[in-house]
C-alpha cells in the first residue's frame, strides 16, 4: 500500500492531465455534498409553465434571476437539473460499486485461494445452507423492500427480520444437534472455484445493457431495487479480476513462505494477498464506475428504473424529444456526463499505467 501511494505521488507531479481529472473529480465529490445548502436561484422539480423552453440566459419577469442553462418542457431549471443529476449519479453509482467490488474481491479472492479442494465445510453445514437462501432472500431483502416501497408500519419490518433471526436460530440448533452424528460432522471438500466460476458465466451470458434491462423492467420504479439489480449485475467483472490475480499471487514466494511459517489462511488472505491485489482492483472500480454513470443515464433516459420524481441526467436529456430544438436540454447535461465518464477513465488508465511500468511514466 505505501508503495501504490508513493507511485501515485509521483503520478501527480509527472501528468498535468492526470492532476486536471484529479481535481475535477475531487471538485465534483464536493460539489455534490455541499449541493443542499448551495443558494441557487431554483430548486430542483419547480415547475414554472409559463417559461418552458426557455433558452440559456434566459431571465424570468419579475423572479430577478436567470435561468443559466435554459429549462425544460415543464420550467424546470436545467441548471439546477443538472447539478442534482450529477449528485443523483454518483449517490447511486458510488455505493453500487463499492458494493459489487466489495462482493466480487471476496468472491473471487476466495475462489482463486481456495479453489476446488482446500474450503473444507461439514456435511450438515453444507445441508442447511442451501435450505436457508430463500428465507435469507425472503424474509431479509424480498419482504423489507416492499414493506418500504408501499409505506407499511415499521412492525411489519420488525416481523420480518424477527421471523428471520427465528429461522436463523433454528438453523443453529439443528446444525449444533446434527454435529453430534459422525456422518454429518465429516468436513467434505467445497468446490467454491467452480461454483463461483459457473454463477459468473451464467451472468455473463447476457449483455450487461439487456440484463439490466430485463431485471428493472419488471420491477417498480425504485432507488433500492435498482442498486440491487446493478450489484447483482456488476460483481462478476471484479470478481474475475480478483481470481486471477489470487492465482498469480498464490504463487508467489512470499505466500509459500508464509505457509511454511504456518500462517493461517485468513492471515496470508488478508495480510499477504489482498493488499497486494488492491492496485489492479482500484483501477477497475474508476472504470467500473464511469460505466454505470453512463448506465444510470440511460435507463433514466428510457424511463425505467427510477422513479419519475428523481432528478437526473437522463431523465433532463429526454426532454428533447418534446423539442428537438431545445439543444440545451442535451449539451449541459450530456457534456457534465461525457466529461465526468472522460475523466474517470483517464484517472483509471493512468493508475493502470503506473502499475504496468512500475512509476516509470
């Protein structure tokens, strides 16, 4: 880690451009924080239908102030539309990658370690763990996303994950009660490589574009179940990358050394390998990144996935179907977006670089 930190110093004092999309995505993060308490003349989803389509630098009679950007179809401030896109944006992108990268360098880390052999699970373990997916996905993901989405009490929540900790317990018990039986207490070989392997080739077997697609056409429009869906979607790409550099680093020195010491594994996975996957991994997560800003865009643009009340990029861009005149509604939206995807992936390409040559930039 000190040596990533230190090459990525002297990336920043050898690359101007590296520095500009430095700051400007730095800028950016602030400005979305600091985006609430911005005093700007018109807040997001006012409507004013008497100024729709008004051109950049427009000025309102008698409101005292300019609409910079124009407005849409329905007087909306495209300023303003387009600042809280890019908070909207990143408000959805960011956690959906840190999650799916989080679940897909686990994932693949294990199975690149452990492979086909060495995860050695007792046969009751690995009799109730399947029985308790669909209670897991019920009762703690199925059933508090509804009980949300239609504004239930917060007993019906407390209902569920109460008749979840119930089942988990029983689980428990019977796992505690079967141990005690030789037959079940036997540790069989997992094959944690090739189950992983094959969920990522059954997910990869369709287009990311149309998969998403598929999945948030049938589901109502929601903040929540549409980061499901991308996190669910978007885990395979690190998790790939992850395996194989596990392979690469399992072979290294070092991780024989530690064996021979007799470091537990989760000491030479933790301290040993991951630190060293994570340069290769935080390339990936910019461009990662940059893809599913664009795809947030687009579903919003299409209308599927977000509700219709979330300010967004696509959802201003789509304005110009109701006038194709209405240039503005596609060049400052669409500009923040190109140049923020831009920027992301010359921040990732030059992180990539710096590891490919070592610091010699």
């Amino acid at each position: 880690m000190k040596r990533l930190l230190y090459n990525f110093r002297q990336l920043w004092l050898e690359k101007l451009i590296f520095r500009l999309v430095t700051v400007y995505l730095a800028l950016l993060v602030v400005l979305v924080l600091v985006l609430p308490w911005l005093p700007l003349p018109f807040a997001p989803n006012y409507l004013d239908l008497n100024h729709i389509f008004q051109p950049p630098f427009a000025n309102v009679q008698g409101a005292g102030a300019a609409h910079w950007f124009g407005t849409d179809a329905l007087g909306r401030d495209v300023l303003t539309e387009t600042l809280y896109g890019a908070r909207t944006g990143l408000f959805i992108s960011l956690p959906v990658v840190i999650t799916s990268t989080f679940i897909g360098l686990m994932l693949g880390a294990g199975a690149g370690f452990f492979g086909d052999n060495q995860l050695r699970i007792s046969r009751a373990a690995l009799l109730l763990s399947p029985l308790l997916l669909f209670p897991l996905f019920y009762f703690g993901l199925y059933l508090p996303l509804h009980i949300q989405q239609y504004h239930l009490p917060a007993s019906y929540m407390w209902l569920s994950w109460g008749t979840l900790a119930l089942l988990l317990g029983i689980s428990w018990l019977l796992h505690l009660v079967l141990q005690r039986l030789a037959w079940f207490r036997y540790k069989a070989a997992f094959p944690l490589d090739m189950l992983i392997i094959r969920v990522i080739e059954v997910v990869s077997s369709v287009p990311w574009l149309i998969l998403v697609l598929l999945l948030a056409s049938f589901m109502p429009p929601s903040v929540m179940l549409l980061s499901l869906i991308l996190i669910f979607t978007n885990w395979t790409h690190t998790a790939r990358l992850a395996r194989a550099e596990m392979l690469r680093i399992k072979a290294m020195p070092y991780m024989e050394a530690g064996r021979a010491l007799g470091f537990t594994d989760a000491r030479l996975v933790l301290k040993q390998a991951l630190p060293n996957m994570m340069g290769p991994v935080l390339v990936a997560f910019g461009f990662s990144l940059a893809a599913l800003l664009t795809l947030e865009s687009t579903l919003s643009f299409l209308g599927i996935g977000l509700p219709p009340t979330i300010v967004s990029w696509g959802r201003t861009i789509t304005g110009i179907r109701s006038n194709t005149s209405a240039w503005w509604l596609v060049a400052f939206p669409g500009g923040f977006l190109a140049l923020t995807v831009l920027a992301l992936q010359t921040f990732s390409y030059y992180l990539r670089l710096m590891l490919q040559n070592n610091s010699k930039i």
